[in-house]
C-alpha cells in the first residue's frame, strides 16, 4: 500500500462541487483513484454520484474544483476529451440501435472507426483476449441485457482506457452475468486500468473493490477498505444512521391458497411488448412471493394483468378467495381486496402535480369511502392521506402538499402506505424500494411483512434478487413471459435462480428462442 | 451564449398562471396597435375602439353578454375534455348540429302552443351536438382515429348539411325563396329576462353551466377522472378510470354544451335558422378555453373578453374603417400570445451568463431571487 501510495494518482479530485436548480449535487468532492485500483464510489440515489462521474466524463462541467489526471491538471469539456485522455465510461443505460448490428453499434459510438474489417480483427481480439462471449454479426434485439452490456464495455476497451467508469453495471444482470463481468473488471485492474466502480450493492463492492469512497447529501463522508468491513457498516455509513433489521418471519404459519393465478396468459403490446405465456403461481395466507428475473421479461405486464390495469386478449384465471377477478375492473378487483403498487410512483402510482389527498382518491376511494355518490368527500381523503403520512412517516407538508415535491423514498412510502392502509387481502406490488433509500426501503419491507401476518398475501416482483431473497417465502422467475415453477426461498440455489433468468427453462418450447450462448457457457461452468 | 435563458421552475408557478393570460392581452393590445399602424391605421385607435369603448357605453354591455354566453357555454364544455387531453376541434359543427336539431323541433311544431315547446328544442339541441360529437367519439375509442382530424372535419360536414337544408327541405315556403326557415313563434323563442334589454334566458344559463361545471370539476369523482387522465394517463388507469368513458364523457360535455349553445342562438338572437348561422363560435371558444385557464370561472372572464373583440370590431368597422378580419387578427394574436407566456408558467427567466444569480423579481410568487441556490437535504 505504502509503495502505491507513493505513486501518482490516476485520477484526483480536488474539491469538485456542482449546482443545480435547488440542490447542491456535488459539496467539494475530493478522492483519489490509484493506478490499477478499483475504487468504489458508493452512495444512495440522490447521493451525488452520478453527477461527479458525468463531471470526470465531461458529460457535465463542475461549478468549481480541479480534476487531476496521472498528475496532470485537466479540463474535460466533453466525452470526447474524455475518451481522448483514456477514460472510458459504462452507462447504467445502454445507447443501442436495436436493428443493428453488434460490430455497426460498436462502429457508431467510436469517434474515429477504423474500416470495418480492422475494426472486426480488434472486436474479436479484444473479446477474446477478456473472454467475452459475444458475436459481433448478430443484431442487438437478438441479445440479452448482459450481452448489451458486453458491447458498451468492448466499445470502452478499444479505445484502451486507463479509467473504465462503471455505472451501476449489475443491476440488470443475473448472479452468473454478474460474475464473468467481476472476472474481467479483475483482469482489467491487474493489466494496470483503473475502475471507478458505481454502486449501492455492497455485498459486491465487498466482492471486487480494493478501497471505496462513500457519498451522501453530495459529499464525501467517509472513505474506506471494503474488504475490512461489513455491508452493515457500510450501509450505515452511506444512510448516515443505524440500519434497522427486519422482524424475522420464521416458521410463521401459512394458512390456504388465497391468491390463486391459472395458466393466465396475455398478448404483448405492440411491437416489442412481452406476451404472457401460461402463467401460475398461487400464493398463501401469510406468504410473500416472489418474481424474480430481467427487466423486460414481461413483469410490466404481469403486473398490468393482476391489477386489471390491462385486460385485452387476457385468458386464463385469477381468483381471490375463490373469487374469479379475470374480467373484472380495476375497480372491482380493489373491492376484492386486490391492491396493487406499480413500478413507476410518478406518473403511475401517483400524479406528481396532485395532492397526497387527490392521490388517495386514486386507488382509496371505494375501500376508504373517500368518495359517496360521485361525490368526493375532500374531508375523508385529507384524513386518510393523513393517516398515511403519518403511520408511513412519510416527509411531507402535509396532505395539502404535492405528490411530486416528495423524494422518491417518500413518495414511495406514502404509495405502498396508501395501499396497505386499505387493508387488502393480497398485495401485488413491482419494485417496492426500486430508487429508495435504505431506511425506507427497511421501512417499506417490514410493512410488507407485518401484512401478511395478518393473514394478508404479497405479490413482490422485482428485479432485485437479494431483495426477494430476504423477503420472500418462496419464489419463481421469469422470463420471456413464462413463469419457472415456484421455490421455496430457503435452501434455494442462486445458480438455479441465475440459470432460470438467463433463460434456461429445461426445454425451451418454441424454436425461435435458443439457448442464448452466454447462458451455454455458464450452465457448462456449473456442471464441471 | 444568449443574454436571457429559460430555466426549469422546480414547481409550476400558479402566478404565473394567472398572469400569463394578462400579459397575453396586454401583449395582444401592443402588438395589434403596432400592426395596424404599420398597415397605415390609426393603430392605438383601432385599440381603443374594439377595447375600450364597448365597456363604456351600456348598451354595447348587453351585447357583450349576448355574444359571451354561447362562448361561454362552448368553452366549458370543450375545457371539461381539455383538462383529459381529448381535444375536440369540432365545437362549431357540433353548435350547428345542435341549433339544426332544435330547429327541426321548432319546425315540427310551427302551428303548436305551449310551454312545452321550448326546453323540448333545448333538450333537442343538446342531443343534436352530442350525437355530432360521438361520431368522433366512437372513431377515438373503437378504432383509435384522431379525434382533433375528425372532430374538425365533421365540421365542413354540418355546415354543408346546414346549406342544403336552408336551400332544400326546410326552406320557407313563404319566404320569397330566400334559403332560410320560418320565424319561430313566440313559444318557441328564448325570453327576456331584463325588459327592454336583449338580455336573453341564455345568458343566465351560460353563467348557471360555467359554475355547475366548476362545482363537477372540484368536487366529483367524474372531475377527478378528467383532471388525472389528462395530467397522467397511466395513473388513470392505475386509478381504474378507463381511457374510454373519459373520451366519452369527455366528447359528450363538448358536443352538448355547443349543442346548446347553438339552439340558445337560434331560438334568441336569430330567432330562425339561416345559413349564416355559424359564425366562428366553436373556434373562438377553443381561444376562450386556454384564456380562461380551462377554468370554468376563468372562461367566464375570458368569454367576455373575446365577446369584446366581436362587439369592438364591428363598431370599429363603422367607426376607424377597420377591415372586418381585425376581429379574427386579434383572436389569433390572443392565443399566439397565449401560448407563448404559457411557458413562464414552467420556467422562468435568468440571464444568461450566470444562470442563477441574477433573477429577475417578476418570475412570480413562489420563485423568491437566492432559492435556487437553497440545499435540500
């Protein structure tokens, strides 16, 4: 450490800030990545982190402060400065044109592509010399998400970078995807490449980082050695207080079937809308269920089809304490006892420019009475939203104050509050804490938990699988609209769970969708 | 790098709101004296003649009410399905068709007595701009066909039918060939409610809808529907309020009111069908909409403004020679206006070259000078 200490510096800030409209993004920001080193920027969203690494990408200029790069004083005044100096940078977003090819999406973001047969000969290099699995012929809407993201991270490569900014890379990937991109971040930082990595997932910074510098409010708070903590400590570090544990559920009794879903399936929204294929689950008095699996697999509109938001060309059967709700409304499923949460809070689960008392007529309306004969009962929606915000701790003004004026942890709050209120009999909510600080996110789970043991059931889907791991009885994934078999949570086989959200269902029933090679090779990794 | 730039408010501005419509006609009155000066007018004349003195003599007052009161009705009901993002276009179709429908009641009934007579024409009229309105509908929602393109086609549609019934089946037989129906009989003509006035049981109607409307907005359940469809179609649905009934209603509020509208001008003011019936009422109501904030109290304030614009222009034909179209010039400019302040309600004004410390105090109430440099923790 001493010696590495001595050298200069990758990349130093000196006291980077950055304002905006309200909020001070970036508090004179100062760390150091070291040559070789991968350095973990860790925080909560809202944290600042984005803004700093658009700032050293020249996405974004600093209000004030220095970036020092290999001990010389730069200015970044865009990616493609950047890109010049040797930064290279992975967007949690891909920047694909899905009707292309690999090697033509590749051609298109660099800044001087060499011809096209040259080009090719340093692709397949590059993915051979990382032992990426990706053919540079196929078409990107042909690729699984971890794929993509082989593509942005071989555009990266070519321009042989000294800085590889990671932005939240993981949190589309499976556990195995995960894995093989741990393995060639590794052998970046051992041929010299610094990694500036980005994320709130701390079992994994534990896994890959040498040091760490931890953000909140858009300062640095504490800087550390990953290795020599616990994702507890660090949790702490990053929400600024002590972590709260969850009431443990163990052995908790599960009364019958209540919530029962039949080979249900659905069409896709035209023209790249997933279908629903077949789809069954049942779930338990006093059970929370998962579904796990990739962004994109159909959740949407799984979620759309139990909530009764969407309901053309639906078949199959969904029943509520042997109540049949397949055709029913929206409305009516809610005076079943169906409540539901979507993914999206503003815009979906909440109007951003409505009060929290309008939005609870949204969805509380019948089962609150916050309305009698087409009339709203303004009084009754005040209290409730009261009662909500109250009983939810959410930080807001009051129910007077504007949905979109909470932070997404608080509007989050009050949505899953606003439903849990109305005390239904089964639950189906999609990312429950998706963009939510920890504190709430504990908060949001423990709701969840203390519903069903009052004899409720929860539907949670979501993308987050250590989320579904600690919350969930049981489990199934999906993929491609088709629902696995369920799992019981405990004993459960993370690489099954992998296995299955890459896409390995056993047998794969229609032709056109074979096993997809990167998923090859890890189902032959496992079986030696 | 510009002198002005705009900036995101973090908050819409409910000042501005309101302002921007005055500063819409503030900017309407200024530029329509530059332009008709340029075009070798007296502009500021021009000004206060369609402006100023209709509000000074009290007779051009019971004018200003007459012309306001089918505006206002349109306006309200095309700003029920604004608020949901339906934008029904074909008001001034659906204004025929409804003082086409009375009509044929009042032509049925020519040689009859009766208090009956009149709200059967009434009901008739609302019917007749409803049923205008559902063809559109009905497109929207079965086949998913434009409601702006085919609510604003039926327009020509109704017009065209106008002609040929004024010219062939409903033409007076007594009326030496000339392309217009009989007078109605007294029973079948709005009252006056001032004597000696031609204040028209219209007018307190037009105001009696605007407040229901206002009452339907705030308070109901169907309010509530139109309002979160059109600020969030997917929370609408999350909400259980379905994308159709809000077309529906939404078209149905629009063609009826106009409907209305149309059957009060025919059984008031013109007191026959004739094929100048249409006189731009179902555009100039989409202006009084957006300048009255699709706010049905607003749109009472803003029907009286535009009714201005057709009393002062008329008197400012005979008065200043002013062409006939300064009328429509200065709608046009109106909601040109409009629009273009519409954006201070979002965003405000900084200058340019250091984006937040100067800001200029008029960007309203709630956009206090230094709170864009304030920390949210």
């Amino acid at each position: 450490m001493a010696a590495k200490a001595a050298q200069v510096p990758r990349l130093a800030l000196k006291d980077i800030s950055k304002r905006f409209p309200g909020v001070v993004a970036n508090d004179r920001v100062s760390f150091a990545v070291p040559a070789g080193a991968i350095h973990a920027l860790l925080g909560e969203n809202g944290a600042g982190k984005s803004t700093l690494v658009k700032i050293i990408y020249g996405v974004q200029a600093a209000d004030d402060g220095q970036i020092v790069f290999d001990g010389q004083p730069v200015r970044i005044g865009s990616p493609r400065e950047a890109r010049a100096l040797g930064i290279g940078m992975v967007f949690q977003h891909f920047s694909l044109f899905e009707a292309m090819t690999v090697l033509e999406n590749i051609a298109l973001g660099m800044d001087n592509p060499p011809p096209r047969r040259e080009l090719e000969a340093r692709v397949r290099a590059v993915l051979e010399s990382y032992g990426l699995a990706l053919d540079p012929h196929r078409h990107v809407h042909t690729l699984s998400v971890g794929e993509r993201q082989r593509i942005e991270i071989v555009r990266a490569l070519l321009q042989n970078p000294s800085l590889l900014i990671m932005d939240e890379p993981t949190s589309v990937l499976t556990p195995q995807e995960v894995e093989q991109l741990f393995t060639t971040l590794r052998r970046l930082a051992d041929e010299g490449c610094s990694i500036l990595y980005i994320s709130h997932k701390l079992h994994e910074i534990k896994a890959l980082c040498q040091s760490a510098t931890i953000m909140r409010g858009g300062k640095v708070v504490a800087s550390c050695d990953p290795r020599d903590e616990s994702a507890r400590s660090m949790a702490e570090l990053m929400i600024g207080g002590s972590l709260k544990d969850l009431s443990d559920k163990t052995d908790c009794t599960y009364g019958e079937a209540r919530f029962v879903v039949n080979a249900l399936s659905a069409p896709g929204e035209p023209p790249f809308g997933t279908s629903l294929k077949d789809v069954s689950f049942s779930v338990r008095s006093g059970e929370i269920f998962g579904i796990a699996g990739v962004a994109g697999n159909g959740q949407n509109e799984l979620l759309a089809v139990l909530s009764g938001e969407r309901q053309a060309g639906v078949s199959g059967s969904l029943t509520l304490d042997g109540e049949e709700l397949v055709h029913a409304s929206v409305g009516a499923r809610r005076r079943a006892g169906l409540a539901s949460a979507p993914e999206e809070r503003n815009g979906h689960a909440a109007v951003p420019g409505m009060t929290l008392a309008e939005n609870a007529l949204l969805s509380a309306r019948n089962r609150m009475g916050l309305s009698s004969g087409g009339l709203i009962r303004s009084r009754a929606a005040k209290n409730y939203a009261a009662k909500v915000i109250e009983a939810f701790s959410v930080k807001a003004t009051g129910p007077g104050a504007a949905a979109g004026s909470l932070s997404g942890g608080n509007l989050q709050k009050y949505v899953m509050g606003r439903e849990i209120m109305q005390n239904p009999s089964v639950l189906v909510v999609s990312q429950p804490t998706w963009g939510v600080d920890a504190g709430a996110a504990g908060f949001i789970r423990q709701a969840m938990i203390d519903l069903v043991a009052k004899g409720a059931c929860v539907v949670v889907v979501s993308q987050d699988l250590d989320e579904l791991l600690e919350l969930c009885d049981r489990l199934a994934v999906i993929n491609e609209g088709r629902l696995s078999e369920p799992m019981d949570v405990k004993g459960i086989s993370i690489e099954r769970v992998g296995l299955l959200m890459g896409g390995i269902h056993g047998a794969s029933p229609e032709g056109d969708a074979p096993i997809r090679p990167a998923a090859k090779a890890f189902a032959a990794e496992i079986s030696a | 790098m510009s002198l002005v730039k705009l900036e995101p408010r973090r908050q819409q501005s409910r000042a501005m709101a309101i302002a921007a419509p005055v500063i819409a006609v503030a900017l309407t009155l200024f530029a329509g004296a530059l332009l008709f000066t340029l075009l070798g007018h007296d502009g500021l004349a021009a000004v206060n003649e369609i402006f100023v003195k209709p509000l000074f003599n009290p007779y051009r007052w019971q004018d200003l009410l007459v012309k306001a009161s089918p505006l206002v009705m349109i306006a309200t009901g095309l700003a029920i399905g604004f608020r949901a993002n339906v934008w029904n276009i074909g008001a001034e179709g659906q204004y025929v068709l409804g003082g086409l429908a009375g009509t044929g009641v009042a032509l049925a009934t020519l040689n009859m007595s009766g208090g009956w007579i009149l709200p059967v024409m009434l009901v008739c009229g609302v019917l007749g701009g409803m049923v205008w309105a559902a063809i559109p509908a009905l497109l929207k929602t079965k086949l998913g066909v434009n409601e702006i393109l085919s609510s604003l086609m039926l327009n020509y549609v109704a017009i065209q039918l106008l002609y040929y019934l004024m010219r062939g089946p409903w033409k007076d037989p007594m009326g030496f060939n000339f392309p217009q129906t009989a007078m109605f009989s007294s029973d079948q003509t709005l009252p006056i409610v001032v004597p000696g006035t031609l204040i028209h049981l219209g007018i307190p109607l037009a105001f009696a809808i605007a407040l229901t409307a206002f009452g339907v907005m705030t308070r109901t359940i169907t309010g509530f529907q139109m309002q979160v469809e059109g600020l969030a179609p997917k929370a609408a649905a999350f909400g259980g309020f379905g994308a159709a009934s809000t077309v529906w209603i939404a078209m149905l509020a629009g063609g009826g009111l106009a409907g209305l509208a149309g059957i009060v001008e025919a059984s008031g003011p013109f007191g026959q069908m004739v094929p100048q019936f249409p006189t731009g009422y179902g555009y100039t109501a989409i202006i009084v909409a957006f300048l009255g904030r699709l706010n049905p109290l607003g749109i009472v304030v803003a029907g009286l403004v535009l009714a201005l614009t057709y009393v002062g222009g008329e008197s400012a034909q005979t008065t200043i020679g002013l062409p006939s179209a300064a009328t429509g010039v200065f709608q046009a400019m109106m909601l040109f206006f409009l629009l273009a302040t519409d954006i201070l309600v979002r965003y405000r004004v900084v200058s340019g070259r250091s984006a937040p410390v100067a800001e200029p105090r008029s960007s309203s109430g709630e956009a206090k000078p230094g709170e864009s440099k304030a920390v949210t923790a």
